[in-house]
C-alpha cells in the first residue's frame, strides 16, 4: 500500500519513461500521479509494463496556464478526499526546445520559456503547500546551461539573459540560433528558479535541478527545424562515444534512483547525473532569482510572495 505520492512531469517518453517505469517496480509504497496531456493511455501502458496499480494521472496540457491550474486544484482535491496518499515529491521531466522564439504557448507566452521555466513555476507555487516533509523536488535542467565547449562540444550557443518579461515575448530573436540558445537561457532560469525555491521551502522539503548530461534518443528535438533534427542524426552517434552522453535507458533509471536515493546534498545543488557539481558562474544570481520569482509572478497572476492555505 503506497504511503506516499510522486507527482511527474515528462513520463512519456525518453528516459522521463525510463524512469516512470524503474519508479513503479522499484517503488511500491510509492503512488506515481502523472501530468500529461494523454494521461490515460500513458497509466494504460505503465500498467502493462510495470504490472503496478499504482499509477494514475491527470491531464494536463503544460503550455496552458489554465490547465496546470486545473491540474493542481485536482491533485489538491484527490489529497483531500483521499484518493491518494500525502505528496511528498516532485519530478519535473517535461522540457521542450523549438527551432525559433515565435512559437507560442496557449497564454502568449514564448514556448520553450513557457514549459520549460513558468509552468514549473505555476505548478510549484500552486502545490507549495501541499509537500510534506521528508520530500524531495527534482527540476530537470541541462549542461546547456554553460554554455561552453566542454559542455556540450559548442552546439549550443551560451544563455543570453536579459529581462524576464522579455524572455517570456515570443520572436525576440531571430537569428538561425534562436531555438538552441532560448533553451539553454531557460535552463538557466530553471536553476534561478530552483534557488528561489530552495530559500522558501519549508525544512524538510529539499529541491535540486538536475542535469542528465547528453541524452541522445529522447526526442527533446522533435520541435527543432528539419536541419537541426539532420544534423542531430549525424552527430549523436558522435556523442555516445563521449563522457557527456548517456543512453536513455541508464540516463532514466539514475533519475529515477536519483529522486529515492540517499540525499544527494544540500536542498538547491545542481546535480549532474546524481552528483552535486559547482553549475556556471553565472547560475548563481541572487538578483536574477529574486527578479524571475516576482515576474513570473506577474505573468502567472500570483501574488509575489507565498500565501499559505488558510
């Protein structure tokens, strides 16, 4: 009988499926709730996989700021009645990376910078209060982050930050680069987040952004132009044969363990494949943090600071 819940982002496909899978046939005290926008084929075919019950989802569209608030008011809701046990935990796998700024999430928003950095941010503001200690909240990032040859061997151009509410407008650049380089400024939001994060949950209740490495064969580029996907199919058999590549298969189980293991360190690290590693120089703003949490407040019509249930 699970005594505690994982909530899940991502669980389709990749190593986010990987890790749904290892979750539910390592984890049987755990009930896994998934969001996702075809929640009952997915808990249909984890089911026949895994042979666990214990498994269920919502549906919810990520680039809907409407949905992901429907979304949390249910899970609220099944935690309420009962119908599943206390939400301990949080994994947040789903990512998306376009070939261009222009398009657009249901609300306006910058696609990648939409499900990538706010719905994080909605989700976890709305369920702030519904972690119970001792929990654990895993955001997925990336070494894109560095932007730098070591890296990611130069592929993706460094992060350009710049004023939130500009990150959010779609079109902002426009240049053959746009795609890449929008991802990897958002997975450096994704780290501001995480630290803003880590400053305001309650003790017990750890968060981390973690970092795969290069995991070809997910499909983070199914949205990337028709060049860019050629261009992935010729260089990933390139990158398995280096130290930052792993497959899926390995690359989800160890996500998996990473979100039951022993803790890994202190609440807010960056972890790179299961270990805390120093993230760039420039992940580590206080002012940039505190700046994405009031804005995204803004756009996501949240209230700046937390307000707990009555």
């Amino acid at each position: 009988m699970p005594t505690s819940t994982i909530l899940m982002t991502g669980g389709g496909r990749g190593l986010g499926r990987v890790a749904a899978e290892r979750l539910l046939t390592t984890q049987p005290d755990r009930h896994l709730l998934l969001l996702a926008r075809d929640g009952d084929r997915l808990v249909r075919e984890l089911r026949e996989r895994t042979g666990s019950a214990n498994v269920s989802a919502i549906t919810c569209d990520l680039a809907s700021l409407a949905d992901i608030r429907a979304a949390a008011e249910e899970v609220g809701r099944r935690l309420d009645d009962g119908e599943i046990p206390p939400l301990r935990d949080f994994l947040g796998n789903a990512g998306v990376q376009m070939a261009s700024t222009t398009s657009t999430t249901a609300d306006g928003f910058e696609t990648t910078f939409g499900v990538n950095v706010l719905a994080n941010y909605l989700l976890l503001r709305l369920l702030f209060d519904r972690f119970e200690a001792p929990g654990r909240i895993v955001v997925v990032g990336s070494g894109a982050h560095f932007g730098d040859l070591r890296h990611n061997l130069g592929l993706v151009p460094a992060p350009k930050w710049a004023p939130v509410a500009k990150l959010a407008e779609p079109g902002t650049e426009t240049a053959s680069t746009a795609g890449r380089r929008t991802y990897a400024t958002s997975k450096l939001a994704v780290i501001y987040l995480v630290h803003a994060l880590a400053r305001r949950l309650p003790e017990g209740v750890d968060i981390y952004t973690y970092d795969p490495g290069l995991v070809p064969g997910t499909g983070l580029v199914r949205d990337a132009s028709p060049v860019e996907r050629l261009a992935a199919r010729i260089i990933m058999p390139i990158f398995r044969l280096t130290p930052l590549a792993m497959g899926p298969a390995a690359a989800g189980r160890l996500l998996a363990d990473t979100m039951t293991g022993p803790r890994p360190g202190r609440s807010g690290s960056y972890l790179d494949r299961g270990k805390v590693v120093p993230s760039s120089p420039d992940s580590h703003d206080e002012t940039r943090e505190e700046e994405l949490w009031q804005v995204a407040a803004r756009l996501c019509a949240l209230p700046g600071e937390l307000v707990r249930r009555a």
